[in-house]
C-alpha cells in the first residue's frame, strides 16, 4: 500500500546527482522555515498579513503560536530522519 510506496522509495534512494542535490536543497529550505518557525513564529505571521482581509482579527492566539512551535519540533524531526535515511 502506500507505506509500502514510500518504504520502497526511501530504501531506493535518489538515481543521479542531479536529483539528489535537488532533494537536499528542497529539504534544506523546509528545515530552514521549520526552524524560523520555532524561533520567531510571529515572523511567519508578519509575512502572512497581507493575505488577510481583517489582519488584526486574524492574528494567531498564544496557543497558535505555541502549537505553530510544536509543528515546527515534528517538521525537523521528521526532516532530519529523512536526510539521515537518505545518505
């Protein structure tokens, strides 16, 4: 099934360096936004706001950002065991 999908492209690896630099680089950048996201959740509101009718309405709560950090602890777990699985 589909786990099965993704054990076998993990255990498959990337097929040329192209494609691998390309992974890493894409990974990078999600690390890189997980770890802003931890640090300075309000930073990713701020470049939110605009997509916002009512901005101030909008703000996340101190639980939003709370949770927001607590998301951004799993996205680099999770990053960190894939890079790590693909190397």
């Amino acid at each position: 099934m589909f786990s099965d999908t993704v054990r076998d492209a993990l255990a498959a690896g990337p097929s040329g360096g192209a494609e691998q630099v390309g992974f890493f680089v894409v990974a990078g950048v999600i690390m890189v936004v997980a770890l802003v996201q931890l640090i300075r959740p309000q930073l990713l509101w701020k470049a939110n706001r605009p997509f916002y009718r009512d901005p101030d309405a909008n703000e996340p709560s101190r639980a939003g950002y709370v949770m927001m950090r607590v998301m951004a602890v799993g996205v680099l777990a999770m990053g960190a065991f894939i890079i790590t699985r693909a190397l």
